[in-house]
C-alpha cells in the first residue's frame, strides 16, 4: 500500500458519508413537505369549521330574536285579557 491508498480510502469515505447525508436530508425534507401538506390541510378544515360556526352562531342570534317577538306578541295577548 502506498501513500494515496488511505487518500483514496479517506477520499471514498467522505464521498460515501456526503451522499449518505444528502439522502438523509432528502429524506427529512419529503417527511416536513408530508408534514406542511397536512398542516395545510388541517388549517383548511379549521376554516371551514370556523365559517360554519359563524353561520350557526348567526342563525341562532336569528332565532333568538325572532323568540323574543313570539314572547313579547303572546305576554302582549295575555295582557289585553280576553276581549271583555
């Protein structure tokens, strides 16, 4: 063995150690783009939910307001006896 032998072998390491490295790194970077994918998704859904919220809110503020009528209109007929 001569003296560029361990320089080849270190050189071939390093190589082997770099392109291990870089498939790792594509690996970490498919699972966050996976990850960010269902964030998304997630944050879309949340939105959504938050959308029919505000819908359920208002037609319950709707109802609300239309009770209050019905019980004012029928305390109204209660009072004024009945007819006599």
């Amino acid at each position: 063995m001569g003296p560029f032998d361990d320089r080849l072998t270190t050189l071939e390491r390093a190589e082997f150690l770099h392109a291990s490295t870089l498939r790792r790194h594509g690996e970490m970077l498919d699972v966050h783009e996976e990850r960010m994918a269902a964030l998304a998704a997630n944050l879309t859904a949340l939105r959504e939910m938050q959308e029919r919220q505000t819908q359920t809110q208002q037609a319950l503020a709707t109802t609300q307001a239309q009770l209050a009528e019905t019980l004012a209109a029928i305390k109204d007929m209660l009072g004024c006896g009945n007819g006599h």
